[in-house]
C-alpha cells in the first residue's frame, strides 16, 4: 500500500525493508541481550569486573554500528531531503526576505508618526501654557528632549492605529544581564549544557546546588 505523496513511498513497508537488510545486525544485538540479562545486579569480585566492562564494550560497538546503519540506510531519505529543502528554499527565502524589508518599512514609519507627534505634542504645551520658576521668571522648556515628553496611552495609540508594534528582543550584554529574573525561564537542557561546560572547564563541587556524581566511562 503506497501512502498518499508525492513521490508515492512505500511507508508502510520500509521497517519490513531495513529488517531484511539488517538481519546480521538483528542477530548481533539479540545475542549481545542475551548477554546483557546476565549481568549481576552488584559486582562483587574481579572477574565480574571484567566481565562488565567487556560488554560495555561490547554494548557501545554495537551502538555505533546500529548508528553508522542508520544513517547509511536513511542516506537516501536524508539525500532527498536536502535536494526538496534546497528546491523550496529559494522561495521561501525571498519571500522572507521581502517581508523582513516590508516589516521594517512599516516599523520605520510607525516610529516617526511617534517622534513626530511628540515634538508636536511638546510643542503645544510648550505654547500654550506660561511656565514660570519659583521666583516668577519665565522658564525656558525648549531645552527638553523629547524623550523626557510623555504621551498619554491614547496619543501613542493614534501614532500607529494601522501598523500594530511589538516588542522583541534587539541582543543583550551578558555582563549586564539580571539573570535571577530569568532564572524560571531557563529550559532544563540550556542549564544542564551551562553546568556541563562549567564542570569541563572548572572541575565538580564548585557551584551550590548542583549534585556531583561520578560515572565509570
């Protein structure tokens, strides 16, 4: 039964394929599990040392070979793959591209309505009401920037009522970064890589609440 695309494979059938083609490996791995459901809960002597590094080499051989198999069976999957990629990615690309240059256009304009009706904004204030000090002299306000000129939330609104902004992240400086406030957005992998990193560098029991373990290679 051939599944419904475009190049009309044969889905259903290719784990009944690689089997077949992979029998010596199949046979190789079911005698190494035999192997494997001997092993001793606890290692009590030498020789049982020895015996479980001997099948740990064992088990990482094979690993390996079941690795290297994969790839080399899914080598034209993975081959059609890149030439499908690299067919759409020329659209796809321009498109984007195109669409970065119109987005910036648009947030280009919406950033001036801004700075336009600020200095307009400022200006009328600046006009129509006195401004004296404390002992009664005119003050001059000209000198403000506009940055220190606050819109209210509905003149901000009028500046970009048809190009909606958003704000997103432009870089960062890491040795400004308050990262406690980030602490609950971190993902377990990024700290588990960032503590990795720092136990090949450093060494362990450095850092306070992280756990240490040592593993037999």
């Amino acid at each position: 039964m051939f599944s419904n695309n475009l190049f009309n494979i044969d889905i259903d059938n290719i784990e009944l394929l690689l089997a077949e083609a992979n029998k010596d490996l199949l046979n190789k791995h079911g005698n190494l599990v035999n192997k494997i459901s001997k092993i001793p809960s606890e290692i009590s002597n030498p020789n049982e040392v020895e015996l479980v590094q001997n099948l740990l080499t064992e088990v990482k051989s094979l690993g390996k070979q079941w690795s290297k198999t994969r790839l080399k069976d899914g080598k034209p999957f993975t081959d059609a793959t890149k030439i499908v990629k690299n067919w759409f990615g020329p659209y796809e690309d321009y498109l984007k591209n195109k669409a970065k240059n119109a987005n910036q256009l648009l947030t280009d304009f919406a950033i001036s309505q801004q700075e336009k009706l600020r200095e307009e904004a400022l200006e009328e204030y600046l006009n129509e009401e006195e401004h004296y000090d404390e002992e009664g002299h005119e003050e001059n306000l000209g000198y403000l920037p506009n940055s220190d000129f606050k819109l209210n939330d509905e003149t901000e609104a009028e500046t970009v009522i048809n190009v909606p902004l958003a704000w997103q992240v432009k870089g960062y400086n890491i040795s400004n970064l308050p990262l406690e406030e980030l602490r609950e957005y971190f993902s377990d992998h990024s700290i588990r890589m960032a503590l990795k990193k720092h136990l090949d560098n450093n060494g362990p029991n450095l850092l306070e609440g992280v756990e240490y373990e040592q593993i037999a290679e």
